[in-house]
C-alpha cells in the first residue's frame, strides 16, 4: 500500500469572476465562480471532499458565513484554507496574521 503524501493534492479556488478568472490563467483547474449564499455551499462543497490541501476563497465571501463555519476554516490545517481579497481591496491579510492564524506562529516579533 503506498503511502500519502502529507502534501498532496490540489488548490481550489472559489470567488468572484475577477479571482476565478486570474487563477485559472495561471493553472488551477479547480476554480469555481460563486458568490453569496451560494458561494458558501461550494465552499462547503469543496471543504468536504478532503481532495484539495488548500482552499482559496473570496474575502468577500465571509460576510456570507456564520461564526462556526468561519471558525471552521481559519482553523483548519487539512486543508488550509485562505481568504484572498479581490485586487484593489482594502482588506489584505498580512503574511504575518496568516502564520499566525493558520501555524500558530507569530512571525511579527
């Protein structure tokens, strides 16, 4: 029986035109347009499936879901799942809120 990779799988991407459409230019294959409630079910969806190591997903997208599922995802290490904001957007999440909110790790000092 082989063994799995820890590291193994595939990206998703989930989120407005403008995102998708960026993403897939570059390769990623698994890249969903959605926004709204039903972005939040392809989130979900996506989330299930345990194929992909890493889900990104509109920031726009979280004002769409409840506290639990947000705690869900920013807690989640399989996959790691990260909120990209659209290009423009004010609501960049620093490298170093990332490390600390996904490893646990504060890099800032």
């Amino acid at each position: 029986m082989a063994k799995k990779n820890l590291f193994s799988g595939t990206i998703a991407v989930i989120g407005e035109r403008e995102l998708v459409m960026g993403f897939r230019l570059i390769g990623i294959e698994d890249s969903y347009m959605a926004d709204g409630e039903k972005g939040v079910e392809k989130v979900m969806e996506i989330y299930k499936t345990g194929k992909h190591s890493v889900i990104m997903i509109s920031q726009n997208l979280r004002r769409n879901m409840d506290a639990k599922l947000l705690s869900k995802l920013e807690s989640s290490t399989k996959p790691v799942v990260v909120f990209v904001p659209l290009p423009g957007s004010e609501e960049e999440e620093s490298i170093a809120q990332l490390a600390k909110r996904v490893l646990g790790v504060d890099i800032g000092r």
